[in-house]
C-alpha cells in the first residue's frame, strides 16, 4: 500500500520499468515447443531461467505483470545466495548497490541485551548479508536475462489452465490480444505463494499459520546509524509491541511492528495509524530526530506451509509456490534462490542428456528437507517474535528479562539468521571420508578462500561438475587425468581444478599461506567434487581415481534407477 494519492509503483526511490506486451508466436498459429516453461518472473524464476541457460537450455518465462512487484518486500540476500548469483553472473550489481551487514543488536527495555556477529573475515568475497530491496533484485536479474539469448520473457501473460500428460505440459495463457497454447518439456512453477500452477493441480500446501500479525512499513530517513539488524522487546515507548528494523539503500528504512490481539489488522494498516505508530518508533524507539517520508507498507503473517513434494511429474515447484516460510530469519527468498539453483542444475542435466529424468526425484527431498529446516528454526525465530499464547509470551519474556540482568543467558535472544543447508542424507550425496579433520561435508556447500587481493576460490568454479585436487604442486597422477578424460567422454560435465601449496605450476590456483589447504583438511592427493550449486558431492581425503566413477553417477541421479 500506499500514501494516498498515490498509485501502486510511484515510489519515492525506485523507476517501476516498464514491459511492453510481444504478441507471442503462438498467436500467430505457429506451434513451438518450448524446452522449459517458467511461470512467474519474480526473483526466483528468473534466478532458474538464468540458471538453465549457464547449462545451456532454453526456457520461455511468463508473468502477468507490466513490472517488477510493488513494494520492497524481501530485502535481505544472505552471502549463499550472492554465491548462487554470482554463478549467474549478476553478483556486481547487489554488491554495488545493496549495504552489507555483518551483526545485529537485540533491546530488551531500551537496554541492548544481545549482539550478534554472523562469520565474516577477509577469506570472504561477500558480506553474509546483504539488505536490497526487492524490485532492485528483481530489475538486476531481469536486466541480466534480457541479455540472454536463451531466455524469453513474456510479460502480461496469465495461466489460466495447466495439463500434463507423460511427454509434456501444455499451459493455457491469457493475454490481452487473446489466448493461446503453450507446450513445453518440463514447467517450474515459480508464481508464488498463490501459485496457479498448484491450484490448477489441486496440491494442497500443509502445515502451520501463526496467530500474531505485523506491518511492514518502510520510509525514508537519512540517518547515519550503520546497517545492522535492531530488535525491540518492550520499549518503554511501545512496551507491547515487538519491532524489527533493517537499513536499506537509498535511505530507507524497513521497519516492522507487532499488532496487539485486540487490533484490528484493517484499522492498523489506515495510513493515519501507519503514520501515528511510524513516528512513535522513529522518535522514540529508533531515536531519529530528522523528517522521515512514508513509501509503503504492506500486513504479515506468519506461515510454515509446504507442499508434500515438490515435484508432480513435469513440474517442479520452486519459491513460494512450494512452501511459505517466515520472514524471521530472512529465509523466505534466499530459501527459493536456491530451489532455483537446485531445480536448474538438475533440469539442465536432463536436458542436456547427461542425466535420466530421476535426477529431478532428487529436486524434493533436498529442497523440501532444506524447507523443514527452515521450519524448525524460523518456527522458533516466529514463536519468539509472536508468541502463540500466553504461556509462550511468558516464556519469552522471562528469557529477555533473564537476558537483561545476565550476560550468560542473552544468546537466548539469538535470532538465528538463514544458514545454508546441508544435503546430507541426499541420495546423490556420498558417505564421507572419516580421514577428514575439517572441511565442508559432504552435502555442505564449499567454502571461500581469498587466493589474491580481488580473487577467491569461489570464482574458479565450472558450470559443470567441479574436481578440487589439492597438490604440493599442482601435479595429478596420470590414471586420474586418464579417468576424467574417460568420463568427460561419456559425456559427463567434469572439471579439473588443481590447488598447489607450493609454486610451480602456473594454471594450478595457488594457496601460499595454506589458509585454503587448512579450510579444506586438505592434503596433497585431497580432492572435493563439487556439484554445479556448489555442494560438496564427495570428497577423498586421498582419491582413488576409481572411486570418482561412483561418485558422479551417484551425484547426476543414475543410482536412483529410471531409463
Ligand atoms: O531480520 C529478520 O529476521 C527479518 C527481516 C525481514 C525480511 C523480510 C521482510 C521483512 O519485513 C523483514
């Protein structure tokens, strides 16, 4: 929503682009058939559209938008979701616009009662977090895919109907010069927690919705206090009331309020009490004294809702359209980057003939157990912040105020931000190496290390598959050599990338002060191999050029049966 007088993309910051309807071949009587159909090009399906054409596939995605949604909405990108863009080529642009941000502060009565630090150091080329706001998210990606030859964006096209039968989908769109046919292999429905697609299916989401209720409010106020998270138990301005508040860019601020039971969630969200309850906390909360300008604001309520699987046979379920999480912890949009990049990854390798189609059966059980995982710890975050009952609120208040006399009891106000998820009990994962001391596990993500003053290990990796072998100087043994070169010819996207400790070997990434050798409990004959999303498939602690064999069949899905 927002000020009177105003239309829904007049924002005080942001230019809504604007994006013309093509009439589509399909209207003109021409029968294509698309490799991958999109529906919804919000963040996350554009983040799969951009991830299928880094393997190479073409995909057509729809919206029935003119723009990029109203409203800043989701505005925190954790350091995992900056990796999965960078793949994508985009990562510049957030790094250059959104504000870093590396602690967060918990008040209890006014009285800071917890900070917390998330892991940062110079090994790192992103912060682990960064606060943007959603349209820029949004017009960054979509700028990158219109620079895609194999991507089409097809704007102010609806779903109305959606069919599947074994050798495809077929989607009825509506557009405003008529409706048409649209076929293709395999659809990702990325159109949000309303998603068509699923309501077409009849799929029901299940689970949980929270009682308590907040506005998200966001203005614009020039103030020089850092980018950090703030929490607010008990003002004494507001003693009923939890508040959030996040910096953004352009000076805006993102603030979020609790309503009281008794509020009337209609009457909260008129602009007089917007404004009335926005002053209180800018004054008497956040301690501002310059004048602030309201730019929007929006009601929410917490949800843990998940599809059973996400897929159903040619469609796959990515973002909102599979499962609702709280925003408490920022976990709603960096949960569905990375069903992108999972979703995306696997699809492609259909596609592209390397894997049969029961690598997609993989898709749910990581992407859903990731979600389960955010349940459990959002579901805290969310009881935390909006205490279901009075038992819950006195538990809550009686660790705050534990928190406010003594040091020892303030983690209790640790509001567990986003971490990436492990895949370990994926069926593509293999067991690990019990040689290992340290070093990401296997279904881990890999972990960066700086290697020069504008140079990570991260950068280096392939689009494919990706074998770290850690040398004294780069050198691999030649059957090694001999058996990526044998499965690179059965078609297998394998590449090698070597780590020296030592100089030598000038195509080797080198590692002088062995930080990267250390991070990875690596020794020299170490190897990693690491899927296209950048978790860790396997690893050796002295590989047995053998052994690789097994371990890609089991990561691209052939151990999962099928054609
Ligand atoms: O800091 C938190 O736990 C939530 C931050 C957030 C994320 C998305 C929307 C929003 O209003 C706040």
């Amino acid at each position: 929503m927002r000020p009177a007088g105003r239309a829904e993309t007049d924002s005080l910051y942001f230019d809504y682009p604007y994006f013309p309807f093509v009439r589509p071949p399909e209207l003109e009587g021409q029968a294509l058939r698309h490799r991958v159909a999109i529906v919804g090009a919000g963040p996350v399906g554009v983040t799969a559209a951009l991830e299928l054409a880094r393997h190479g596939i073409a995909s057509v995605v729809l919206d029935d938008k003119a723009t990029v949604n109203d409203g800043s909405r989701a505005i925190c990108i954790s350091r995992h979701s900056l990796e999965i863009l960078q793949q994508l080529g985009v990562d510049v642009p957030f790094a250059e616009k959104g504000l870093g941000w590396t602690q967060g502060r918990t008040y209890f009565r006014d009285r800071e009662i917890y900070r917390f630090r998330m892991p940062h150091s110079d090994q790192e080329r992103f912060y682990p977090m960064v606060n943007l706001q959603q349209q820029y998210i949004e017009q960054f990606l979509i700028d990158k895919a219109e620079e895609s030859e194999l991507i089409e964006l097809r704007w102010q096209q609806s779903i109305t109907g959606v069919t599947q039968g074994d050798a495809g989908v077929t989607l009825t769109v509506s557009t405003p010069e008529g409706d048409y046919r649209l076929a293709a292999d395999y659809l990702l429905a990325a159109d949000g927690a309303r998603s068509a697609v699923r309501k077409a299916f009849s799929l029901p989401l299940r689970g949980e919705a929270y009682e308590g209720r907040y506005v998200i409010a966001d203005v614009r106020l020039a103030s020089v206090f850092p980018t950090e998270r703030r929490a607010f138990f008990h003002s004494h301005a507001l003693p009923d009331t939890t508040i959030l508040v996040h910096k953004q860019p352009d000076d805006i601020w993102r603030i979020d309020y609790q309503l009281g039971p008794d509020e009337d969630p209609e009457q909260a969200v008129e602009e007089a009490n917007i404004r009335a309850k926005v002053e209180l906390i800018v004054r008497e909360v956040m301690h501002e004294s310059d004048a602030w300008e309201l730019e929007w604001w929006s009601l929410y309520k917490a949800y843990t809702l998940a599809l059973d699987d996400y897929r159903h046979g040619r469609v796959l379920f990515i973002g909102d359209s599979a499962h609702l999480v709280p925003i408490f912890g920022v976990r709603g949009l960096n949960n569905g980057l990375a069903d992108a990049a999972n979703a995306g990854w696997k699809l492609a390798c259909v596609l592209n003939g390397q894997a049969s189609d029961r690598l997609l059966d993989s898709y749910s059980p990581e992407r859903r157990g990731a979600t389960l995982d955010v349940f459990a710890n959002a579901g805290k975050s969310t009881r935390f912040m909006t205490p279901p009952t009075r038992g819950y609120a006195l538990m809550r208040d009686a660790a705050l105020a534990l928190a406010y006399h003594n040091d020892y009891a303030s983690g209790f106000a640790n509001p567990r931000q986003v971490t990436p998820y492990t895949y370990a009990e994926s069926p593509l994962t293999l067991a690990d190496d019990i040689g290992f001391e340290a070093g990401p596990v296997p279904g881990a993500p890999l972990i960066n290390r700086r290697l020069g003053e504008n140079d990570f290990l991260l950068d280096h990796l392939a689009s494919g598959f990706t074998l770290l072998h850690f040398s004294g100087t780069g050198e691999v043994e030649p059957a090694l050599l001999q058996r990526i070169e044998a499965l690179r010819a059965k078609g297998f996207d394998l590449t090698l990338l070597r780590i020296a400790r030592e100089p030598g070997d000038e195509d080797a990434l080198l590692d002088p002060d062995g930080r990267l050798f250390a991070g990875y409990g690596a020794a020299s004959g170490t190897a990693y191999l690491a899927r296209p999303d950048r978790h860790v498939a396997a690893r050796w602690k002295t590989l047995d050029p053998a052994a690789l064999d097994h371990a890609l069949n089991l990561a691209q899905g052939w151990a999962l049966g099928g054609e």
